[in-house]
C-alpha cells in the first residue's frame, strides 16, 4: 500500500490520467482506506476545475511593463 507522502507526490498524474493501470490501482486501494487523502485528491481535483475557469492569461509582457511603471512611480516619488 502506498504511503500518503507517495500518494500526495502522484496525485497529480493520477488526476491527469497518467499512471499506469498497476499506479493507478494502488492509488484506489489507498484512497478506499485513507479518508485524508480522499479529502486531498477532492480538493485537487476541485483546484483543477476552478483553475480551468480562469480566465485566459494576461497579454504577453504586462508584466514587465507593470514593473517598469511601479519603478517609474517609485522614481518620482522620491
């Protein structure tokens, strides 16, 4: 059986259908008998459908330009 540090670790993949048939049924076996986990892998999979909600990111470089108007702000400020 796995442990929960191993099952934390591959709760990803799973979600992601990427373990094999063999990962994936000691994933289920641990889950049957582990109700934190089962908490966990819940509220994974709920991050991962609030994050498919989100909307698409930010135009391409706005970070930069944030950073260099906060550094001009900072620059006149003084």
């Amino acid at each position: 059986m796995l442990t929960c540090k191993e099952q934390v670790a591959r709760s990803s993949d799973f979600i992601d259908g990427q373990l094999s048939f063999r990962e994936r049924l000691m994933m289920h076996h641990h889950l049957l008998f582990c109700p934190n986990c089962r908490r966990f892998m819940r509220q994974m999979r709920l991050l991962q459908a609030t994050l498919r909600e989100l909307p698409e990111p930010p135009v391409p470089g706005l970070d930069e330009l944030a950073a260099r108007l906060a550094a001009e702000q900072k620059n006149t400020i003084k």
